[in-house]
C-alpha cells in the first residue's frame, strides 16, 4: 500500500476529521506481521487517528480479524478497550442514575442471600438425615459448603461488575453463578434421591403398585418424610434462582445489565 501524502483525498479527509474534534475515543492496533511478503496495517498508519492505546498484534492482515480463540491477542485487545469503555461510560453517568440503580442492587442483594440461608438450612437438615454416613451423602455434606462459597464470590464481583456498569463481565458472572446453582441442585438431588431410596425402597420391593392410602401405615409414614423432604431442598432452592427476572420497574438498560434479561 502507498504512503498518504498531503495532496491526497484521504489525507483531506483526515484533516477534515481532526478539525471537527469530534470525542470519540479510538483504540488502534497495527500487525506485527506481512501479508503475502508485505506489510499492511503498520505502526504508522494505525496511529493516524488513535486516540487511545495502541497494540501491537501478532497477526498479519487476516488473522488479526478472526481470532483464534478468546486468548488471541487481537480479541484480548478488544475486549479490554470494550470494558475500558463501558466503565468510563458507568463513571460519567448522572448521580441520580447511581440512585436509580442502588435499589436495584437491594435486590439482588436480597435474592443472594435468600438463596445462601436457603442453601444453609438445606445443609443442615441434610446433614442430620438418616443417610448421612452415605457416601454420596458425605461427598454432598462436603461439596455444598465449597458451592455456597463459589456462590458468594462471584456474587460479590456481579455487584461490582453492575456497580461500574461492565455489562460482559455481569452476563459472565451470571453465567457461572448459574452453573454454581445448578451443581448446587444436582448434589442435592442426588442426596435427596440416595435418602428416598433408603426410605422409600422397602415398601416398593414390597409393593408392585403402591399401596392406597391408609392401607399401609408405615408406607404412608415414609412417602411423607420423602415429600417433606424433598419439600424443603429441592423444592426450596429452585424457588431461589439468582439474579432472577428483573422488577417490573426495570428500565431496560438496568434489566439487561443486572439481570442479563
């Protein structure tokens, strides 16, 4: 590719550009290597109209725009010029946006910690089970605890991350906190299931069909502490899904940042 000179229509138009003082900011990256033996975007011309950091990348005119892989340093380059943005953009907000947005926080606030004292006393009570020398309920009574402390550490960051406004990160966030719940329901399903078996497999070996109610005391005694139980843990923790579905008084920025709805 030629040099700009100062005749040229492009450098007319980068004169035109520089006038204007438009305040947009501009991240450049130029590439480290040629392009069938010849170099494209160099230093030189990546810093024309860079008003920001300038990276180098170690790619040639092709690969720099189709990255790899999310450790690709063009797609790193990106992604940290994308958050840089977003969170100028959260400190430049109007202070009554920060208000706004506060009562928002309460919420999810409020939702994590009906899910951890709700996942407390699911560890408790199934830690007093009948099955708990189990096996599967040791390896339960172990993992929970591990998982409730995953869930408040991410939980704190999708604060912070809403805090400053970093949408990605937040969406992230949320995304492993997901897969936090969802090991979470799995342990206890498994526990839940392992005790059900215990306490309802004798009457079904027993029994081809259940018996009617009140025919068999016993069977009755134990489908009800099955159910009870069942109640109280999986029941109970599915009832308690974070970040949940935004108020209803939601602008849809703050829906989409602190939600991800």
């Amino acid at each position: 590719m030629k040099p700009m000179n100062a005749e040229d229509f492009l450098a007319d138009q980068l004169r035109q550009w520089l006038a204007a003082d438009f305040k947009i900011p501009s991240y450049c990256a130029y590439e480290k290597r040629d392009t069938y033996g010849l170099p494209i975007v160099t230093i030189q011309s990546a810093t024309q109209l860079c008003t920001k950091p300038l990276d180098p990348i170690d790619a040639d005119h092709f690969d720099i725009v189709k990255p790899a892989d999310i450790n690709t340093d063009s797609y790193l380059a990106f992604k940290a010029a994308y958050l840089s943005e977003m969170a100028s953009a959260s400190r430049h907000s109007e202070p009554q946006s920060r208000v706004d947005l506060q009562s928002f926080i309460s919420v999810l606030q409020d939702r994590a910690e009906s899910f951890t004292s709700g996942l407390d006393e699911v560890i408790d009570l199934l830690s007093k089970s009948s099955d708990s020398n189990a096996p599967d309920a040791n390896a339960a009574k172990l993992s929970l605890p591990r998982l409730r402390t995953e869930f408040v550490t991410l939980q704190k960051k999708h604060i912070d991350a809403v805090m400053v406004g970093n949408i990605l990160l937040a969406h992230e966030l949320v995304g492993k906190i997901h897969d936090v719940q969802e090991e979470v329901m799995k342990e206890v399903s498994s526990e839940v299931g392992s005790i059900g078996n215990r306490w309802a497999g004798s009457p079904s070996n027993r029994y081809l069909d259940s018996p009617p109610r009140g025919q068999d005391p016993e069977h009755d005694r134990e489908e009800r502490d099955y159910g009870d139980l069942r109640e109280h843990t999986v029941d109970r923790l599915q009832a308690l899904d974070y970040p949940g579905n935004a108020p209803a008084s939601a602008p849809a920025e703050v829906s989409s940042l602190a939600f991800g709805k």
